[in-house]
C-alpha cells in the first residue's frame, strides 16, 4: 500500500471517528436535557399542590339564608302593613270608580230610548272617558304599588346585605353562599352564620312557617258595559 492510500484511510476513519463522537455527545446533550425538563415538570406539579392545599386551608365557607333571615327582621314586617295599607286605599279607589262606571252605563242602558241623539251622544262621551280614567288609573296603580315597594324593602335588603359582609369581613369568610337563591346539594365544611348576622341585626325572632309576602298590586278590573 503506497502513502496516499495509507493517509487517505486514516484521514476517513478521522472522519469518522468525529462524526460518532459527535453523535456520542448529541445523545448526552438529550438526555441531560430530558432530565432538566422532567425536573422542571416535578418542580411545577409539586408547587400546583403546595397551593392547593395552601387554598384549601386558607379559604373559609360560609351560607345562609337571606329569606329566612328578612322574615325574621321586624322592619319587613313593618315594611308589609305599609304596603298592604297602600295597595288598599288604590284599590278602595278603584272600586269607586268602577261603581260609578257601572251606575251610569246601566242609567244609559235604561233611558237610551228616550234620549235625543245629542244627550246619547254626551253620555256615551261621559262614560268613554271614565273608562279611560279606570284604565290610566289601574296603570298608574301598579306602577305606584312597584315604586312603594321598592322605597319600602331597599333599605331593609341594604341593612341585611351589610350585616352579611361585615360577619363575613370580621370571621374571616372567604366566601359566603346564599341559600334562599338556589338549592345546596353539597357543602363542604361551611358554617352557617345566620346566628352572627342575627346578633348584628339586634334579632332575636325564630324564622316562621311562612314568610309573610308583600301586598300585591290592585286587582284589574274590566269594567260591565
């Protein structure tokens, strides 16, 4: 074998020799980077439940039941007799007028043979435009009942609301649920704080059978032509 030969073999297994080093070290720069990405992976999934179990112990639950709760405060019951005493004197004036509409339309229906075209005419406008009044009336009614209804429990839901969020506020609550909105299947570890509120609402009633419900607009009434 001449020179060249000789030194054309060794410079191919040099070659060669590098490319399986390179690959060699390819493989060990992989793995190393394998394992840094496991380590990461552990690190992150072990700091997920560090805060879970740091939120767990740190979230307190709290519900009640803020129904129960207004049918126990004397203010609501208050807030009912106004209102009913309001709905009552719309509806006393309703039946007035109705009355009067019911008298003249029976008047008409008795006298119409007599009467000259112009008196039907002026009566028939007479009772069209009370029955307007009636039907202006039981609209304004209701939206007065709504309008009292509203001036009447608003601030009787603010207190309570308040009270719920400074028990809430003063032990610590992370959350508080209301019952009375939906129902409860499962609670895990919540306290009921109905007593705490109740204590700084001054209340000292038990929850009745059936709260009492607010008064309900004027009944409308078609009049009987």
């Amino acid at each position: 074998m001449d020179f060249y030969k000789l030194n054309s073999i060794l410079t191919l297994n040099k070659t060669t020799q590098r490319k399986i080093l390179n690959k060699n070290n390819f493989k060990k720069s992989e793995s190393k980077r394998m394992k840094n990405i496991i380590k990461v992976a552990l690190v992150a999934i072990l700091v997920t439940l560090g805060n879970s179990k740091l939120f767990a112990q740190s979230t307190k639950f709290g519900h009640i039941n803020s129904a129960e709760l207004l049918s126990m405060m004397p203010e609501i019951k208050e807030a009912d007799k106004l209102l009913q005493t309001y709905g009552a004197q719309l509806e006393s004036q309703l039946k007035m007028m109705t009355a009067e509409y019911q008298s003249k339309v029976e008047k008409y229906q008795g006298e119409e043979a007599m009467m000259a075209d112009a008196i039907k005419q002026s009566k028939v406008k007479e009772i069209t435009d009370l029955e307007g009044r009636i039907q202006e009336f039981q609209q304004t009614a209701q939206e007065s009942v709504t309008k009292k209804k509203e001036e009447l429990y608003s601030p009787i839901l603010k207190k309570a609301e308040d009270a719920i969020n400074s028990v809430a506020k003063e032990n610590n609550f992370s959350y508080v649920f209301d019952k009375s909105v939906g129902a409860v299947i499962y609670a895990q570890d919540s306290d009921n704080i109905m007593d705490l509120v109740k204590k700084k609402l001054n209340v000292t009633g038990i929850s009745p059978a059936v709260v009492p419900a607010p008064a309900s607009s004027p009944e409308k009434t078609t009049p009987k032509k």
